[in-house]
C-alpha cells in the first residue's frame, strides 16, 4: 500500500507512534510518504520507502495566524495525485484530521476517492480538542473519518463522553519493537559515568507539561534517595522545567538529579535504570512507561486514564491516585530495596511489554486500512 502519515515531528508519543508506524510499515514493504513540517526527529530516511514532504506554510504579514492547515491540506493533495497515494493515516485529531477532511474533498472534486484514518492520541481529546473553541470541528472531523482508532480503551470511553461520536472507535494500542531492545543491549552502556554502583538509577521521561505532575517526580525521589542512595534522570523539556530544577535546589538534591533535556538517548538511559516514574495528572497511554518495561524497568506511575492498561499493578510496577506521593515513594522503595524483588519487577516489565511487542500490533493497522480502501 501507498500511505501517507500526517503527524507533529517533535518529541511528543503521537509523533514517536507515528514515525515507528511509518518505519515498520515500510519495513514490510509498504511505501510510506511522511507529511509534516519538519522531518520527525525519529525517521531515518534511509530505507526506499521511505519519503519525507515537508510543508511549507509562506509567512505574509496580512496573517496575524499563519495557515498551517491550509498548507497541510494542499500538500496532501498534490502528494496523493504525484505517487498515487491509497490511504491517509493522520495521527492526532487536531489540525490533521480537519486537513485531511478538507484533502479528501478537494480530492474528490478531481475525481480521486481516497480514505483518512483518524488515530486519537490523548491530549487531543482530553485537554485541547475538548476546549469549546476547538470541540465543533474536532468532532467533525472524527465523525467524518473512515476509521478512527484510538490508544487505549480509555481514550475511547473519553472520547464518546467528551464528544458527540456517531463512528466506531477501534482500539488498537501503542506499540514498541522489541527486536531492536534485543540488539541493542549487547551495547555496554556508561551507567558508572551516571552513578555509583551502590546507587539506584530512577528515571522520568516527558514534555515537562503541567499533566505530567513534574513535582510529584521529584517528591518521590525526595522520599525514595532518603532512604537509599539514588540519582534521578529527568530527561525531556518543557514548561515545568525551571521550576523542577529550583525545587530540587530547595530540596538540596541536585547533586543527585541530573536533567539532560530533550534526548535522542532516551534508550542508552533507560538501558541502566532501575525504576521509572509517571505520576501524570491523565495519560491516554504512557508510551514513556511502555518503553521504560521494554527496557526492563518497573514503572511507578498514576493509575488515571490508559496507565492500567499498561502498567499492571504490583506486576510491572506499581498503581496509585494521582497525587498520592507516599503511596508511590513507599511502592518504589518496597521494589528497589531488595534485589531479588527488583529483579522480579524487571522481569514481570519485560513480560508484560512483549504484548505490545510491534510485531503484534502492526497487523492490525494493515486489516484497518485494507477494508478501508475496500470500503472506499
Ligand atoms: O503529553 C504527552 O505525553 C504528549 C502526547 C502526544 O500527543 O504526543 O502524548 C499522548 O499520546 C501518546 C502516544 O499515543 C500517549 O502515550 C500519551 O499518553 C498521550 N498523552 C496524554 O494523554 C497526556
């Protein structure tokens, strides 16, 4: 098949979900055409079916707005006539579904039938698409999708509270190539450069937005390193940062905290950590966590949104409300205070990440856009 992704570029888990889609799908022989603003910071193009089209919005000082949607529309459309595209996978329903809407029709005109697939990532029901400035054509454009699929079980209960949904909503959830954890662990990794022997490793991966509940991660490890040497990795930027870095000099831990800031060694980091931990006010899923368990490392997480599908309590970690900081600190050190239960929790991480192993969970993707395309 001829796919197009539409998807942000950035850091964030739609556009780290999207770019490993892209990369698997191409991987087994699908043609895949990448459509954003800038090349995703995950995609290797050095495969042949692997195209990137960037989109450029021109800058006109008569916009106080520049139209991203507008370019982003008309991109696709030149795209899907120039290599034939089949399908449109846009991941996050805010522009992209609207811009792939607007595609379809324009494709249309000219005679061209091509269906969009709509994945729901989160915040893109959840916190943005819900605002009332947003909500009208955020549910247009999910009902006016194909197929609309969604991370967790969760995000599509949220999804059919928080809007007026008439499609069905497939679940089909994140996903993480084991194959290529297998690999690269032969890889020996620097953990003395990050840490003494005697200290454990915990690790917070995120954007540093409100909803990742920043001070809880450093609370936690205020408790945990208490009673137990420890060093915190905070790896990741945003708009919490600064206050994170102050709060831990008022702590008198940032000798024991290092903050790397948006990485691209994110699995060098997880390779030598012990324990992750993802408080989150709400996450559709936590891919962040997904990843740490293919890394073979526990997870301490909040047990609001997708997180239990994830994250199975006192299995691969453990499950608390948000913002019950005791509850954590203390589960956290009940796994890393004994070896031989830490090294249980790891393993249980391994156990339960290889059901999300992309082996799995590709296929069901091709079954969707196969009775797509049958369908359009
Ligand atoms: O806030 C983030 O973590 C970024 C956001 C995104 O859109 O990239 O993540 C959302 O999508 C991820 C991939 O499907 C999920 O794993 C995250 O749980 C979800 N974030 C929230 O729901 C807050």
């Amino acid at each position: 098949m001829k796919i197009a992704i539409v998807c942000y570029p950035t850091f964030g888990g739609s556009g780290v979900v999207a770019t490993e889609l892209g990369l698997e799908l191409a991987h087994r022989g699908h043609e895949i055409h990448f459509i954003t603003y800038r090349q995703p910071v995950r995609l290797a193009l050095l495969n042949p079916n692997v195209h990137y089209h960037e989109v450029n919005v021109p800058e006109y000082p008569l916009f106080h707005y520049q139209p991203y949607e507008l370019a982003l529309s008309s991109k696709l459309v030149d795209m899907v006539k120039l290599y034939k595209i089949d399908l449109m996978h846009v991941h996050y329903a805010i522009p992209h579904a609207y811009a792939g809407y607007m595609a379809k029709q324009m494709l249309k005109d000219e005679g061209i039938i091509i269906p969009m697939i709509t994945t729901l990532h989160g915040t893109d029901i959840t916190l943005v698409g819900n605002h009332p400035h947003y909500k009208p054509a955020v549910s247009f454009s999910i009902n006016k999708s194909d197929v609309v699929t969604s991370v967790s079980q969760s995000l599509k209960d949220d999804t059919y509270a928080l809007f007026n949904i008439k499609k069905e909503i497939h679940v089909i959830p994140n996903f993480i190539e084991l194959d290529k954890h297998r690999n690269e662990k032969q890889i020996s990794c620097q953990r003395s450069v990050m840490a003494t022997k005697e200290e454990k490793i915990i690790t917070h991966i995120s954007n540093f937005r409100k909803v990742k509940r920043i001070p809880d991660v450093i609370n936690i490890f205020y408790k945990i390193q208490q009673k137990m040497p420890a060093k915190l990795m905070m790896v990741g930027d945003g708009p919490e940062k600064e206050k994170a870095e102050f709060l831990c000099q008022k702590l008198g831990i940032q000798e024991r905290v290092i903050f790397f800031g948006n990485s691209n060694e994110i699995d060098k980091i997880l390779s030598y950590s012990d324990l992750f931990l993802l408080p989150s006010e709400t996450e559709s899923f936590g891919l962040a966590a997904l990843e740490a368990m293919a890394w073979s490392v526990p997870v301490i997480s909040s047990n609001s949104g997708g997180l239990p599908e994830v994250n199975f309590d006192g299995i691969s970690g453990y499950l608390s409300n948000v913002g019950d900081t005791d509850e954590m600190a203390k589960n956290a050190i009940a796994i890393l205070e004994n070896d031989s239960i830490l090294e249980q929790f790891k393993s249980n991480a391994l156990n339960v990440a290889q059901q999300f192993d992309i082996k799995n969970i590709l296929p069901l993707y091709e079954e969707l856009y196969q009775s797509a395309i049958q369908n359009s």
